[in-house]
C-alpha cells in the first residue's frame, strides 16, 4: 500500500500541476453538458416551405395561415407555378413544396374531396419525412375543422368517434433535454476517463520518465492502481458536477438511487479507465493515443444508444453496441434517473460493466512491458 500511496502522490501532483488541464478536466464538462442538450434538439423546426397556389381561395389562404403559425415552418416562396417553387428547392432555400390545385375550395365544397401535392427534398431524409408528418398533421386538422364548420346542429345525430387518450410516463412533458442530459453526462464520463487516462501513460513515454519507473522494483499492478485511481477521482467528480449542473440549469433530479448511481459509475469507471490504460500500452505517441481513443469514441457516441435507439439498429449494429460499455451506462443513468430503477432493474448491467472492467484492466496488466 505504501508503493501504491508514493505513486498516487506523484500522480496528482503531476495532474495538479499542469495548469491546461483544469479547464479540460471542469470546464469542458461543465459547458458542453450546458450547450449540448440546448442543441441536440429532437424537434425540426424553421422548415422552409414554399407555396404554388393556383386557387387563391378563402380556404387555401386559411390554412397557409395555420401552417406558418404552427412554428414549424416558414414560408421561403409564394409562387406561381411549379418550377418557380422547385428552382428554390434546388438552391437548397426550400425544404417542401406544398402546391394548391386550381378549383381548390370549390371542389372541397361541391365534392366534399381534394388532394393536395406535397414535395420534399430528401437530401435530409429526416426533416424531409418530419417536415412532411408535420404538414400533413396540420392539414388533417384544417379537414376537421371545416367538417366541423359543415355540420348543422340537430339536423344530424351525434358521428360514433373513438377518441385516443395518451400518457407519457417518466417525461410527461415529452422534454428532450430530461432524455438527453443523463446520455450526454455518460459521454463526458467516458471522455474524462478513457482520453486522460490514454495520454497519461504515453506521455510518461515521450518525456522519458517511463524509463525510469521501469528500473524501480515497482510492480506492474502496483503502476497500473498508481495510475488508475486518480482518474477514477477525476471521474467521480466530473460526474459529481453534472449531477449539480443538470439539477441547477435542467432542474433534474434523479427519481432513483443516487447511492446507485454512485455505486454504477464507480465501476464503469474502472472499466473505461482501464480501456484507456490498454489504449496506452499499444500507443507510442500521444497522437496515436488520441487517435485510437477517437476511433472508440466516435463508435461509443454514435453506436451507444445516445441519439438513436439501439433497439432500431440492424442486428449487427445492435451486437457491436452490446461490446460497448457507454450502452449500459447510458441505459442506467435514463433507468434510474427518470424511471427510478432499482438495483434488480441494472444487476445485469452491473455485471456485464464488471465484467467489462475485469477485461480492459488484466488485458492493460498482461500488456504493459516492464522492461530492466
């Protein structure tokens, strides 16, 4: 223990000294938890829509008000015909098309029936089909209300309507940002963890100092626990400050367990930290470092369950994301955070980390060479 005590002193000394990575290790955290919910925003909004009306009716101009009005769109053209409306399109200062036949309002009145053309720019698929859901959404409910203007009280008894009520559970609200903190506080987690801890080893290399622990009588795991547990404080502290930055800016506050929560980071950490450490052993720059560390971490973001549900993922995909351990934090940090989960709901995830932690770290051990 004294070994391991001499190490930790010289390693948060080391850290404490290095005066660029204080805003790195609290800074970093602290404004991109701030930003980032604010902008990984689930709603499409500012759709520019362009009109071709050929009837220039009462109804048409009713309901091109109630689309710009809903907030989801603006209008970007107001034209005559078609091609007019599509040359926006390809100037990329339209998303949709909405085109208005001729006869419009007469038709509707006379044949209780009309179509309208909606066309979109797929380029981005995504606001292409919600632009499109949306516009359709707001014209569904024009339809209701000129049926309702249409129908005559007492002369017709009551239509037979089947009438859908909704709950939202854990996010009554359906607010984005109490879905997004928890993921994006699991992915800074992760960067403290497995980027600090990467660099750290590989720079002891570079500088020369490796060199002279190699000639200590300093066992490997004895290094390796030197090593770890600063950046595993590190870490329970960065997660410490989101837990106050989401309850200060979000008004966020954990519906389970923050004993459990505490209890899953502690050995998350371990498991990322170490996978770190394993980044290093391979790495002979702190460039290659960086660059490997990227590479997980760009699969941890995107194939992690952060902004798209793994469950929606092909097999394969779903398989890589099971190996990754950010989809079992990001899963217990929503589970208990939200839901209130408790310690049966996340054993398995609690395993499956562990287990996790026991790999990276005894693969860090067995590879790191001590040479004499």
């Amino acid at each position: 223990m004294r070994t391991v005590w001499i190490l930790l002193q010289k390693e948060f000394r080391q850290i404490f000294r290095n005066k660029a990575l204080y805003p790195l290790i609290f800074g970093m955290p602290v404004i991109q938890l701030i930003m980032l919910p604010l902008a990984a925003n689930y709603e499409i909004r500012n759709i520019s829509i362009a009109v071709v009306d050929h009837d220039h009716s009462t109804y048409s101009t009713k309901l091109i008000s109630k689309i710009t009005a809903s907030g989801y769109f603006k209008l970007s053209g107001y034209d005559q015909s078609f091609t007019q409306a599509f040359k926006l399109i390809e100037a990329d200062k339209a998303d949709l098309i909405l085109e208005f036949p001729a006869g419009f309002e007469k038709n509707l009145v006379r044949e209780n029936n009309q179509t309208l053309f909606i066309a979109a720019n797929a380029i981005n698929g995504v606001k292409a089909n919600l632009g499109a859901a949306y516009l359709a959404s707001i014209i569904r409910e024009f339809n209701n209300e000129v049926r309702l203007q249409w129908v005559q009280p007492g002369r017709y008894s009551p239509i037979p309507m089947v009438e859908i009520e909704t709950a939202n559970w854990y996010n009554p609200l359906m607010n984005y940002k109490i879905f997004m903190v928890p993921g994006i506080l699991g992915v800074l987690v992760t960067m403290i963890g497995a980027y600090l801890s990467a660099l750290n080893i590989v720079k002891e290399k570079e500088i020369g100092t490796i060199e002279q622990i190699n000639v200590t009588p300093i066992k490997k795991h004895h290094f390796i626990l030197g090593k770890m547990i600063p950046f595993w404080v590190l870490g329970n502290l960065v997660f410490t400050i989101g837990l106050l930055v989401a309850w200060l800016v979000y008004g966020i506050v954990p519906a389970g367990s923050i004993a459990l929560l505490y209890l899953y980071v502690c050995i998350y950490l371990i498991a990322v930290v170490g996978l770190g450490f394993l980044i290093s052993t391979y790495s002979e720059t702190q460039q290659q470092a960086m660059f490997v560390a990227f590479f997980f971490m760009m699969i941890f973001i995107l194939m992690g369950g952060l902004f798209t549900s793994t469950d929606s993922m092909p097999e394969w995909a779903r398989w890589i994301s099971r190996c990754t351990p950010i989809s079992y934090f990001i899963e217990v940090m929503r589970m208990v955070v939200l839901k209130g989960s408790g310690f049966k709901d996340v054993k398995m995830h609690i395993l499956v980390t562990l287990g996790f932690a026991v790999l990276f770290n005894t693969w860090a051990v067995l590879n790191y060479k001590k040479t004499t």
